[in-house]
C-alpha cells in the first residue's frame, strides 16, 4: 500500500495511525496539497490528501479510506462501532470532528493563501466560530472518564489529530479550560506510542 500526503495534514496522519493499528504495512509518498497539485491530480482528482493505493485501486478522502479499510479488517468492530447506538454516535462526534477542523483549515487558508489586501476578517471570524461550537458540542458529548491511550479507536484518532493541527498552526485558537474533556484526550492520545510514531510534521 501506499498512502499519498504528509503528516502535517490531520487527514493524512489519523489515516496513518490508524493503518498502523490496523496492522497494515505501507508507504509514504510525501505528496503536498498545494504545491503538487498537478501531480497530485494524477492520483487523486479532486486534488486533496490523502489518498490510499491498494494494488490498482485508489482510494480518496480519509473517511472513505477509513470506512473501507475499518470493513475490511475491523470485523470485530475494535476501532469503531459495527451497529445500535453506539454506531450513531460515532457518526456524530466524527461529523462534529470534522466539522471543527474543515472550518479551522477553511479560515487557515483565508488568512494564508490570499493577497493581505483580499483577506476577509468576517469569512475567517465566522469559520472561527464555527470550530470553536462543533468543540463544545463535542466536549460535551465526552464521557468524563480518563482516556485509554491503549484502547482507543478511531474517532478519537479523528479528534486528536484534529487538534494537534490547530495547536500546531495557530497556538492558543484551541482553549483547554474551555474544552477540558478533549484536551485530556488530546494530551494522552500524543503521548501514545501510536501517535509518537507518526508525529505531525
């Protein structure tokens, strides 16, 4: 296999992670979102990361990839839910994960992308605020025990990482005091093995 992107894309490295605890061997091509576009393409068509090669098939989007990969060899459903209840919120703390961070990564590229004179303040505040409510209503949808940084699966994958790229990106945007269930997991979840293994660089 070989998984396209770097891992300072969240996408990229919650795919990684949880190819790893899969037990999934791959490569890494280390491919750039923006500045190989056109290379990119050839892989992926709509132009993001990551993308995942199996043989002849190609897999795009990192929920996609992660829906196939968790079918194929997850049957005991140990990394994510497989029906009931429990199934429906895992839907809806990755819907609200993803959320926050498409919105983060939506402002980010505003502020980074465009001519200082074409910035739009209102566009970024709102992107902002947006985040910043799919993490309350995600903190609050966390049970207040301790996170497991053994057993854990891959929403909280999806979480963390999400995290560590705001952290990394634009230090202080995400408030510990204000979401204190997300960041114990965020804080346990780096100091795995797991995710030291693929640290977000």
């Amino acid at each position: 296999m070989l998984l396209y992107g770097r891992m300072g894309s969240p996408f990229v490295r919650r795919t990684a992670i949880l190819l790893d605890r899969l037990g999934i061997g791959f490569e890494i091509e280390p491919i750039a979102a923006i500045a190989d576009q056109t290379e990119l393409r050839r892989t992926s068509p709509v132009g993001r990361v990551p993308a995942l090669r199996i043989g002849d098939r190609v897999l795009v989007d990192s929920l996609a990839i992660a829906l196939t990969l968790l079918e194929e060899h997850d049957p005991e459903g140990a990394h994510f839910p497989r029906h009931g209840p429990e199934l429906a919120e895992a839907h809806q703390r990755l819907a609200l994960s993803n959320g926050a961070t498409e919105k983060f990564v939506a402002a980010y590229y505003e502020q980074g992308r465009r001519p200082p004179e074409k910035i739009y303040q209102d566009w970024i505040d709102l992107c902002h605020a947006q985040s910043r409510s799919a993490l309350d209503a995600l903190d609050a949808r966390l049970g207040d025990g301790p996170p497991d940084p053994v057993r854990f699966g891959y929403v909280e994958t999806v979480i963390a990482t999400g995290l560590q790229f705001m952290e990394t990106q634009a230090p202080g945007f995400f408030e510990p005091e204000r979401h204190p269930r997300l960041a114990s997991l965020h804080r346990t979840l780096e100091a795995s093995d797991a995710f030291r293994r693929r640290p977000a660089a």
